[in-house]
C-alpha cells in the first residue's frame, strides 16, 4: 500500500503470513495516490504527489522481480491549479504503463502519459 514519500510491498508466504518484501522510497513531502499492478505481477506503477503547492508528480515503474525502479518520471507543473496524478494503469505484461493527470494552469503538462 501507499503512504508518505513510500511504497510498501508485501509477499505472501507459504503458511499464507504477508511479510515486507521490500519499500521504494521517494525523498520530499509527498505521498503515494495511485497503484496499478500488471496482471502477470512483473511490474509495478506508483504515483506520488508532492503536497507543497501540489504541482509536481513522480511517477515510479518498478520491477517486482529484481525490485529495481526502472522508470522515474518528474513532473512539474506551473501556475496555481494543482497537477494530481489521478489515475494509473500496467498492461497486462507491464510492458505499457499510463498515467492520468489532472494538469496544470499553465498547459505545460500534458493530461495522459504513456511509458513503455
């Protein structure tokens, strides 16, 4: 699950416990708003918004495999309206990831990002 500046990942053991398999970290005052997983498990997206005028937003793709972050975009807004990650979607191999957001005052973020 999200949280502050993290993500937790759990793993499912074989007497059916969850233990921490491992927590991405992102430095900053922000938080974790969206998760998408790909259907296959491979892959990871996670969205954070950065809450001190809530015009930046970072979007990790992780690996779940090697837990490498194997993408990391930084997006920066402009202007007074707030730029929010709103939705996040993986391709069923996580060969595609997508993120929605809502943009900025100054349309210098687009609303629909597509990694692959």
């Amino acid at each position: 699950y999200g949280g502050y500046g993290r993500v937790r990942v759990f793993r499912r053991q074989a007497s059916g416990q969850f233990t921490l398999a491992f927590e991405p970290t992102l430095a900053g005052l922000n938080f974790c708003d969206q998760l998408a997983f790909s259907a296959d498990g491979s892959t990871l997206a996670a969205g954070f918004n950065f809450y001190e005028q809530y015009l930046r937003v970072d979007v990790l793709v992780i690996d779940l495999q090697s837990q490498a972050v194997t993408a990391h975009d930084v997006i920066q807004g402009g202007g007074t309206l707030q730029n929010i990650v709103c939705d996040l979607d993986v391709s069923k191999d996580g060969s595609v990831i997508a993120a929605g957001l809502w943009g900025d005052q100054l349309g210098s973020v687009h609303q629909v990002r597509v990694y692959r």
